[in-house]
C-alpha cells in the first residue's frame, strides 16, 4: 500500500509543541498529530499555516463554521461588558436565551450548564426526581445500546457501550438499556416505576445510527401513558445538523426534555437542559445548580447562533447541502469495493468499511488531501461538515476518499494505532 505523504509532516516548532502537550496534558484522549491555531468558516489551520478543510466541524461544535462574525462579535461585546455573574442574580442573555430556545422548541423552562454531558446529568437528575416524587418507586431511568451521553458518571451509566465504562463500576444504578429501534425491548422496558427514557435520535458516536419514527412514536406513547419523562439527547443532532433546527422537528415526535450543548453556541462551551411545563417544578430552588452555567458570555453567543439561523435561508442551504452529499456518497458507496454501507441523516453521516481502514484513511486524508474526517471505530468513518459546506468541498471531500479507498481494493491496510 502506498503511504508517501503529498504534505510535509509538522514543522520542529509544531513537533515540539505537539511534545509539550503530551508531556503535560493527561492522555485520556488519543489526538491527530495536528495543532490548530485559527479557524474561518470550513478550514481550519495548523501551526505551520497549512489549510484543512474540516469536515469534522470541531466536533460538531462548528454547525455555522469556525469563528462565525455574529458569534465573534457578541463574545467580543459581552467580553468588555460582563463576563460572569453568580446565578444568584438575574443576567439578561440567560432569560432571552431561554425565551428563545422554548419559543424554538416546546413550552416550559430552561436549565442551564456548561456541556452536553451536564446538560444531561441535568436531565437525568430530572428524571430520577421526577420518578421518586411521584411515589410510584420510579427510579429507574431507560437508556440505549450503543447510545453515548457523556463523560460524568450519570451519563456515562446511561452510555450504553461497554468500552467507555470498564474500570469505572460501579456505575450510577437504576439503568436499563434497550436496543435502538426494537419495538418489542421498548414495551418491555417502559412500565410503571420508571422516571425518564434518555434517547438519541441519532446516535452519533455509535456510528451515526438514526431511530426510527415508529420506534420513536412508540417510546413517545408508552413514556406518556406511565408518566415516564422522555429525554431526546440533542446535543450533537441539534442545531440544523439533522435538518431543522432541532432532530426531533424531523420526527415530529415531541420530548418532554430535551439536550443542548456542543454547537448551541457556535463553539463557546454551554449546555441547555429543556424542559416541558408539566416537569418544570420537580427542580425546585435549591435542587440543582452551575456556576458558571447560562454565563452572559455564552449565552450572548447562542443568541448570535440562533439570529444567523433565525435570519437567514442557511437550513434550507444545509439541507440541499445534505441532498447532495447524500447523492455523493451514494456514489461512493457504489463504486468503492472497501465501502459497505453509508447511513445517516443531514450533514450527519457515516461510511461503514469492509476492513479496519478508518485510522488509515483518517491518517492519508488529512495528509494528503488537507482534509479532516473522524472516525468512530476502527471500520467507520463520521462525516460532519459545517453547515455552510459548499458542493465543491463536498466534491473534494468524496474525490479525496475515493481516491483513497482505491488503493484497498486489493490490498490490505497497514495496521496503525487509533487517532481518536
Ligand atoms: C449525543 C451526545 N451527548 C452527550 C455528549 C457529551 O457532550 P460533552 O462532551 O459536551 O460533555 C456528546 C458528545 O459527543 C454527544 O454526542
């Protein structure tokens, strides 16, 4: 297999800096050899001023692209003007965020914290109350096989890959797992005595897995006839990635709680917990609360997000976007041996591999071609460009791992440790 890179590997300075960083920052995250210093729109650049063209969108935090004007300038603004207040006072952007955000979604309140995974310990403190003040013993809280919803330890105990929790029991108790999109596991799980079902509706880590509406419908009806609070993990389909500006508009199936975080404030760390009026008071004053969660500063940045959005035609862009990277890979699919499934929905997708190829091509696409692509697991590859994403970068994108896919068809891959 031809490995001969088109790009110089990184310069001494970005190699010493790349040798510092792993010196003193723990290891818990395996990381491309790459440090980015600047970001605009889909491209970012290394410390050696190469361009990429990221179609990883920092990790799905980038919906509107790197760096976005409106966001830039709100932080700016809010910078000089109030960094931080102790929510022990009212601050103007969190009670207009929140307005916002119900508007946009359904009727009731907003928690707010500083990641997808509070955003969900939120949601899962919820559900567990909600089930305890009920007075029907419903403690236990429904998750996914495969579905991933952060690091803390209650979502890690709804994460439902093993891999992400060994060495971490025990685990928070009271989980049940089901499998996506098995009808039968669904009537079977969700009984009386049961607080909240966390789901995504598409699950990202996993592979890029979407549910399926009458699975969904189904989950829907069953949490409404026990009382049982259903919570969509939007933190990484929200925001236009699926479509409408929420997945579950897609779905037209309505949560009682809802996720936000990762692009909410186009890069700025925030997490949003939405909640349905009829679960709004089982967090009461004194229940649950975040330092800097709802800081001006964020959520300054996530009104400029949901004012770009707001205020101009970029979902329908983004959606003839997924149109025809939909198209695109549909081609790929056909004409690359190395290629066994791509799935997904809007500018969520993945490519399923024959082999363990994903590190490779990862490793030859950033080299290669100046393109950033994740993966998650070693035979699939995640594609989760900006929204912004022209058809001329997915045309680069598509050329880049054609070409590349090419040269597996008879051969096999050289083995290299994982990047992720
Ligand atoms: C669906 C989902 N939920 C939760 C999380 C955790 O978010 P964070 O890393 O901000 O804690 C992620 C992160 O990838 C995610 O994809």
């Amino acid at each position: 297999v031809e490995t001969d890179v088109a790009t110089p590997g990184p310069s001494p300075q970005q190699a010493a800096e790349i040798a510092r960083f792993d010196r003193y920052v723990i290891g818990s995250i395996a990381r491309q050899a790459l440090v980015l210093v600047r970001g605009a729109g889909s491209t970012v650049w290394d410390g050696d001023g190469r361009a990429y063209l990221d179609f990883y969108a920092g990790r799905g935090t980038a919906n509107l692209g790197h760096c976005h004007p409106a966001v830039v300038m709100a932080v700016h603004r809010h910078a000089d003007r109030l960094l931080h207040v102790g929510n022990d006072f009212y601050s103007r952007p969190q009670g207009e965020l929140a307005e916002r955000l119900v508007r946009a979604s359904f009727d009731g309140q907003v928690f707010f914290s500083n990641s997808g995974a509070e955003a969900n310990e939120t949601a899962l403190k919820l559900a567990r109350r909600h089930g305890t003040l009920t007075g029907r013993g419903g403690e236990a809280i429904v998750a996914v096989t495969r579905g991933f919803h952060g690091r803390t330890m209650g979502a890690l105990s709804a994460t439902g890959t093993d891999s992400y929790r060994d060495g971490f029991e025990p685990l928070v108790p009271g989980f049940r797992h089901v499998e996506l999109n098995d009808l039968g596991a669904l009537e079977g799980a969700l009984e009386p005595g049961v607080g909240g079902m966390i789901v995504e509706l598409v699950q990202g880590e996993a592979g890029v897995y979407p549910a399926n509406s009458e699975w969904i419908r189904r989950a829907r009806e069953l949490c409404s006839k026990h009382d049982i609070a259903l919570i969509f993990d939007e933190v990484q389909t929200a925001i236009g990635r699926c479509g409408p500006l929420f997945a579950y508009q897609r779905y037209g199936v309505t949560p009682d709680v809802m996720t936000l975080a990762k692009s909410l404030a186009g890069g700025v760390p925030i997490g949003a917990t939405v909640i349905a009026t009829r679960l709004c008071s089982v967090l009461g004053p004194g229940t649950h609360a975040s330092t800097f969660g709802g800081a001006p500063l964020a959520c300054a940045a996530a009104l400029a997000v949901l004012d770009v959005l707001e205020h101009s035609d970029l979902l329908e862009r983004a959606s003839a976007a997924a149109e025809y990277l939909d198209a695109r890979l549909s081609d790929l699919a056909s004409a690359c041996a190395p290629v066994v499934e791509v799935r997904g929905v809007g500018l969520m997708r993945a490519i399923e591999l024959r082999d363990d190829l994903a590190d490779e091509l990862t490793r030859r696409c950033r080299e290669r071609h100046a393109l950033l692509i994740a993966k998650t697991g070693p035979r699939t590859l995640r594609l989760l460009p900006a929204l912004i994403v022209t058809n001329g970068e997915i045309d680069l994108a598509i050329g880049a791992l054609e070409e590349e896919l090419a040269t597996f068809e008879h051969h096999a891959p050289r083995p290299e440790q994982g990047t992720q």
